[in-house]
C-alpha cells in the first residue's frame, strides 16, 4: 500500500552510516577499437562475457580471415594486444556475474539488476517472474513501480519548469495557488517541498491511519489539498527534516496548476520524450493492466499472494511512477551526466537541503569515502507496496547500479550488496 510505504524514511535514515566506505575495486581491460572489422568480437562488453562463460561459438566475423592491407594489420596488432586482455576481463565479468546470481539464489530476489556506466549497460539480467499465475517471466523489459523514485522524477519536472521560466524553487507557493490559505501560503516554497522541509502536518498519513481505504480514492487535486495539505506548521518551513507524503499532493496541484496539463502529460513532455524513456509513465490506482508490469508479490512460496499498490489520483507525484531498468539508465545519465537540466538547475537538484538526512531535492546525496579519493552518490531508493528500487549513480564517473524488485526483499541484504556492487566496478585510481 503506497501512502504508508512511500512515507517511511527509518530503513533510508538507516542507511546512511553504512555508506561510508573507501572505494576499490577493478581496471576495465578492453576498448572499442576505431575500425569496423574489431566491433562484432568486442562491442557489447556483456553480451560477449556470456558467449566465453557459457561456450557459445564465436561470431561469424571473428571465425572470418582479415585481408591483409595495413590498416587490418595495424588492427590486427591492436587486437593481439587487447586478446591477452580479454580473458582476465572475462573472468572479471564472469565473477560479477556470478556474485549477482550468488545472491539472487541466497535472498530469492525476484527482479532485475543492472550495472552501468555512463549511458551504458555493462550487465543487465532478470531473474524470476512478472506473472506468478501465468507464468510470465521477468525481461530485462519489465516495468516496475518506483516508490518513491518518484518524487526524484518529479523535482526534475519542477526544474524543467524552473528552466523555462514558469517556477520558481523560493517563490511562495500562495504565488501559484492564490486560493491556498495566506498566512502559511506565503511562507511556503517548493524548495521546503521538494527537501522535506515544509513544516506542514501529514495529514494524508493522519487520515490513512483512521481509514486504509482512503489509498483507493479519487479526489479532485484542490480538494485532496485543503483535505490533506493545509494544516497549521508544526515547525517552520526549512527548520528542520520531516518525510512528509502531503507535500506531494501540494507539489502536484502546482504542477498541474502553471502547466495547465495533468502531471502524467507534463512528465512524458519534459522527461520520458527528450530521453527517450519509451517504457516508462505515470499511474494511479492499481494499475495492473499496463503492459510488461511486473505484478506485485507478498509471496511467491510456499504459497502465492499477490500484493496489490492502490495510488489515489493526487498523489502520483510521490509515488506514480514506473519504469525499465534501461529507461532508468537513460533517466540517471540524462539527468546526472546529459543536458535536460541546466547547470543552475542540476546543482539545485544535488544539493543537500537537509544534513541530516542527506536529502537534497527528492532524493539524497551522499559521499563515498574521504578525503582526495571522496566521491558523490546520487542515492535514490523506492518502496511501494511490493515494489523495491535502488537507483544509484557516481557521479564523478558515471557508475551506475540497478535493482528493481517486485517481491519485496530483505533490506540489509539488499544494500549491502548493492555498496559490494560498487566497490567491485570502482576504476582503480
């Protein structure tokens, strides 16, 4: 159920001090080499480690002669150099793979994971099923929901607003919404929203604890924000952290308000077209007839039950979103390393807001290590429902790493692998 998933912060507040680790790990051997004839036998780092580790043939192209004229012969002295090594970085590919199948068959992870760097997917593979009843498999294609992913993809769509020049992060909100009561309205910011530092009650949570059923409403998004979204400060606004659901149905109102388009419209324009995110969107309710979903799971055995993720229509900013392992490649690069945001806006975007937390705008940034050898984690994690996300990314290199669950799996274990993943893809200095 996502109105109480998606507002727990303790396991995240949690995670914070085992993030801390000095960054090690391996040298990547091969390059592409500048001529067409070297593509077939090395492009595709992944895809070539599994023909070597499971002794599939070699492509045609390898198995062919080279003419000899010298540009051949210049590559093929390239690629003598770069065959010896070949099978230590097989070996290296080989054991990364390994050691994610190791941990998928010790925690029964149910999902897919994905190791990138830059805008590239290094090692991507799914493991157990979308459809336990049908039988339907997981692909590397399956989507997912991203919990509270979402609310990082949403602070991107306010500083692609901000960019065009139609918001503002410290502008009251009152300026947006005249209607929304003055004495708060003016004092009130998206940046307070977007970094958990509104100051506003939960209402949304205060409700839901009354009665559960309220994640299966439709609401007007004016009426769910006076409901849910108007109470008086418990603190004022940038005081201190609070994870607080309500901010999000505010946030939306906004969206909607100045864009004059549903946020799901607003989301596609911005985001998921520019970057090419063809499998990715927005839903409310329980969503279970979009196309690919990896179904939600309490269980798999000894028996199946299914767990469903009911959304109301106002609050897919903090929870709607769902996506692909490849589509959150593209949106982490897109974002993190590309060009949809301004300079101005991406720095918005990673810097912290609240210390304590290690909250910057819809998600936390963290550093690796210390010292010369530190380095900046984009750390943005989800849950709803059954639904799990880890969506981290360095950003001094572009190390990225995946995992999109839909069985929910054991936390501790979940993020210790994922800090193993990225000691073992860290360059050596």
């Amino acid at each position: 159920m996502c109105i109480r998933t998606a507002g727990e912060g303790s396991s995240d507040e949690a995670k914070d001090t085992r993030l801390t680790f000095s960054p090690a790990a391996v040298e990547e051997a091969a390059t592409l080499l500048p001529c067409g004839m070297c593509l077939p036998a090395i492009a595709g780092r992944s895809r070539r480690t599994q023909d070597l580790a499971y002794g599939r043939p070699p492509t045609a192209a390898a198995r062919n002669p080279l003419p000899v004229n010298p540009l051949n012969l210049a590559c093929l002295t390239t690629l003598a150099v770069l065959c010896v090594a070949l099978p230590v970085q097989a070996a290296e590919d080989a054991g990364l793979q390994a050691r994610v199948r190791q941990f998928v068959a010790d925690t029964h992870f149910n999902g897919v994971v994905l190791i990138g760097k830059g805008s590239r997917a290094e090692y991507a593979e799914a493991f157990g099923v979308a459809d336990a009843e049908t039988k339907r498999p997981l692909t590397r294609n399956s989507r997912f929901f991203m919990g509270s992913v979402s609310k990082w993809l949403t602070s991107i769509v306010v500083l692609r607003l901000v960019d065009e020049g139609k918001l503002a992060l410290d502008t009251p909100v009152s300026t947006y919404l005249p209607e929304y009561r003055a004495d708060t309205g003016k004092q009130l910011t998206l940046r307070h929203l977007l970094s958990h530092g509104s100051g506003l009650p939960n209402g949304l949570m205060d409700e839901y604890k009354k009665d559960p059923s309220i994640e299966r409403e439709t609401r007007p998004q004016a009426e769910a924000v006076t409901r849910y979204a108007s109470g008086d400060f418990v603190f004022r606004p940038g005081e201190r952290f609070d994870y607080n659901i309500s901010n999000w149905i505010l946030v939306q109102a906004i969206l909607e308000r100045v864009s004059g388009q549903p946020y799901a419209q607003l989301a596609q324009r911005l985001v998921f077209k520019p970057l090419r995110m063809a499998d990715s969107g927005i839903a409310a309710g329980e969503a279970v007839t979009i196309p690919n979903l990896a179904l939600g799971y309490r269980s798999l055995e000894p028996k199946i039950e299914r767990r469903v993720y009911p959304l109301p229509n106002y609050l897919v900013t903090g929870g709607g979103f769902y996506s692909t392992a490849d589509d959150m490649l593209r949106l982490n690069h897109g974002v993190l390393s590309g060009k949809l945001l301004s300079p101005a806006s991406r720095k918005a975007l990673l810097t912290v807001e609240r210390p304590e937390s290690s909250y910057a705008l819809g998600g936390r940034v963290r550093t690796l290590g210390s010292g010369p050898e530190a380095q900046t984690l984009a750390s943005n994690d989800g849950t709803c429902g059954a639904y799990r996300t880890i969506s981290w990314r360095v950003l001094e290199d572009g190390r990225t790493i995946l995992f999109l669950s839909s069985l929910r799996p054991d936390d501790a274990k979940l993020f210790a692998f994922a800090e193993t993943l990225l000691r073992l893809q860290n360059p050596k200095p």
